[in-house]
C-alpha cells in the first residue's frame, strides 16, 4: 500500500504527529483528498502499529492539548530498505519501456 511507505518515509525523517503527516503527504504530490478523511490517516498510522513498524508515545506540551508522536521502529526501517530495492527494480522496468517507446515512435 503506498500510503504506507510514504508514511514510512516521513517517519523515518523526523517522527511525527498525525496532523503534521497529514500535511507533509503534499511532499509527494498527494492531496488532502488522495487519502481521503483525516481519519483514513490514522487508519494507515494504526496499520503500522500494528505490523511494529512504527511505534508512538505522547506528548503532552507545556499548554494545549497533547499530541500522538510516531516514529519508526527497526522493523519499519527494514521495510523502507525493501521498499527501495522494489522501487528501483520498477524504475528500471519504467526506463527500459520508456526507452523502447523511444525507439519505436523516435
């Protein structure tokens, strides 16, 4: 599921809450509407959990209310590591079409 990884991506760049993802999603050119309600997002955060590959404490700042953090665990490191490899293994698939496309229409 691609939401997860790109989750996985932001967490392993900087733990987070749900609201701050929820924003940094636009990084990839999603919009709000790509993952639908706020609550689809902690849908996907609570996916996660629950395969441990993030984990989440709160925190409770000196006023307001206080905030779900999550962060990645060694398990949802390994998960990006293969993310990656598989990632690179379609860019190759892509570019190689791509330059047969090339060859064929100039």
């Amino acid at each position: 599921m691609w939401h997860h990884g790109m989750l996985l991506l932001l967490l392993t760049e900087k733990p987070s809450h749900g609201y701050e993802l929820f924003e940094r999603l636009s990084e990839f050119g999603c919009k709000p509407s790509d993952i639908g309600q706020k609550g689809n997002l902690y849908k996907y955060l609570s996916e996660l959990e629950d395969l441990q590959l993030i984990s989440s404490k709160w925190e409770q700042p000196k006023k307001g209310p206080g905030k779900k953090i999550y962060s990645v665990t060694i398990e949802g490191t390994n998960r990006i590591r293969e993310l990656q490899r598989q990632l690179r293994m379609v860019h190759s698939r892509i570019d190689h079409l791509l330059h047969r496309v090339k060859d064929v229409l100039g």
